[in-house]
C-alpha cells in the first residue's frame, strides 16, 4: 500500500518544487515557489504538498487575498472568499489521492482560518475534465455569473480564445 503524505511546504522544498514542476506540462519558475512560501509564512496564502511513498508529486495554494502569481477571480475578492490556486499533480501521479488529500486539508485548514466558503477557477477544455469532475463532486457549484477571461466576466455574443485564462468560477460552504 502506498503512503500518502500531505503537509504545508517550507524553504527546503523550494528547489525540489522547481525541479517537478519546471517542465512539461508546468513549467513554474523558481520564484513563484519562493513567493508562495514567503506569502504562506504571512499568512496570505495556504501552501501544501503532498508526497506518495515519500516522492514530492502534487501541490495547492489557497489565497486570502490577492498575491503575485496568482490573479484572483475579482468576483471572489469582491465577496472575500479565499481562492483555491495552482492545484497541479505532476503526470504519472495522477488517481493516487493526492489531490483530494489536498483539498480536503487546504478545506480543512481555510475553516479553521474562519472562513465559511471556498472558492476556485476551473479551465473549461479537455485537459480540466478531471479537475472539474471532482471539484462538483466535492460540492463546489458554479458561482452563477457564467465564464470570465483573465477574471473578467464574458458578455453574451463575445468571442473569446479557448486558453487556460478561460474559467468558470465555482464556490463550495465549507
């Protein structure tokens, strides 16, 4: 049986984050893992990892406010609703929890912070099945106001590029 482990990230992950996640499909750079660690440590953000039989494989943000790497729905700043951001599993781990080991912690720990709501962006091609699939199943419902383009609401009758800036919004009560 695999062990999974998941817990917040400190300094010392910082390079192995780096290594995993700066090259296909990710390609993050090393000061987007420094400044959520940094913002973690401030208690802007929520930052944690999950580990499979001690390999480093998935990671999640939560952000309270809005922070450098992670534009926020302004819908959901405008209703002070923390944000879930960068929830990424490196390929080949994919179907071994870690991602629902992190939301529930990342859920977990947001209540104890005082919050009664979380709140995520979800892309809206093919590669985002499973993110949206399991977003519904653990109850996170669109938030009403349809898709929105680098946070910004789409009108009726607009064109718009299919890209990773596209997203629903959805909000769960925690």
């Amino acid at each position: 049986m695999r062990k999974l482990n998941v817990r917040f990230a400190t300094e010392k992950d910082i390079e192995p984050l780096y290594q995993l996640f700066n090259g296909e499909p990710f390609k993050e750079p090393r000061e987007k893992f420094q400044a959520y660690v940094e913002q973690s440590q401030k208690k802007i953000c929520l930052f944690a990892l999950a580990e499979v039989d001690g390999q480093l494989c998935s990671m999640v943000t939560a952000h309270f406010k809005p922070a450098q790497f992670a534009p926020m729905d302004k819908s959901l700043i405008c209703q002070n609703i923390p944000e879930v951001k960068s929830l990424q599993t490196q390929p080949g781990f994919e179907g071994n929890g870690a991602a629902t080991a992190l939301m529930d912690f990342i859920e977990a720990e947001v209540r104890r912070e005082g919050y009664h709501e979380l709140g995520l962006t979800v892309g809206l091609y093919p590669s985002y099945g499973t993110a949206q699939r399991m977003y519904v199943k653990r109850g996170y419902i669109p938030d009403g106001k349809g898709i929105s383009y680098e946070g910004r609401i789409v009108p009726p009758g607009e064109m718009i590029r299919l890209d990773d800036a596209l997203t629903l919004c959805m909000i769960k009560k925690l």
